[in-house]
C-alpha cells in the first residue's frame, strides 16, 4: 500500500540523496536500491552499514556526512555554512 519508490522518477531535477541503511528490514534496502537506480540525475546514495535506524543513531555521522556534503555540492559552502549558523543562532 505505501511505495514512495514507485514517484522517484519524478523527483528530478530536484538533487536526490538517498540514504539506505545496509540491513535494513523495515524499509527494505533490496527496495531502496531498486528505486535509487531508477531515480534521474542528480542524485547520490549514500550506503549506511546498520539496521533501519543506523542513520539516526550510530551511524549519524556519516548519515549528517553525507547529507551536508550534498547540500554544499548543491548551495555552496557558504550558504550551508549561513544556514548552520542561523541554526544554532550564530
């Protein structure tokens, strides 16, 4: 009944990163995978050792990794740099 992956296709031209966790058995990696190769550029994948919640927790610093090297290939460091800043209200 949900299947997000059956829209990926149409997510371009918006950047794409798409993190999967390896040995996730919630959201299926098999599935993720499946999806990822059907996405349009630009997109990037970013393999997560770990289960369904690696991402989130021992595995967060890749995941944030991962995620704001995308955002700086696609802003600019300068922005990612203002958009942190103001974050953390610098």
């Amino acid at each position: 009944m949900y299947e997000p992956g059956i829209w990926i296709s149409r997510v371009s031209p918006t950047p794409l990163l798409l993190v999967v966790a390896r040995d996730d058995t919630v959201t299926v990696a098999d599935l993720a995978l499946a999806a990822y190769e059907q996405a349009r550029e630009p997109k990037r994948l970013a393999l997560i050792p770990g289960g369904h919640f690696a991402p989130y927790t021992d595995q967060f610093v890749l995941a944030e990794a991962a995620a704001t090297g995308r955002f700086r290939e696609h802003l600019g460091s300068n922005t990612v740099n203002n958009i942190f800043a103001h974050a953390n209200g610098k």
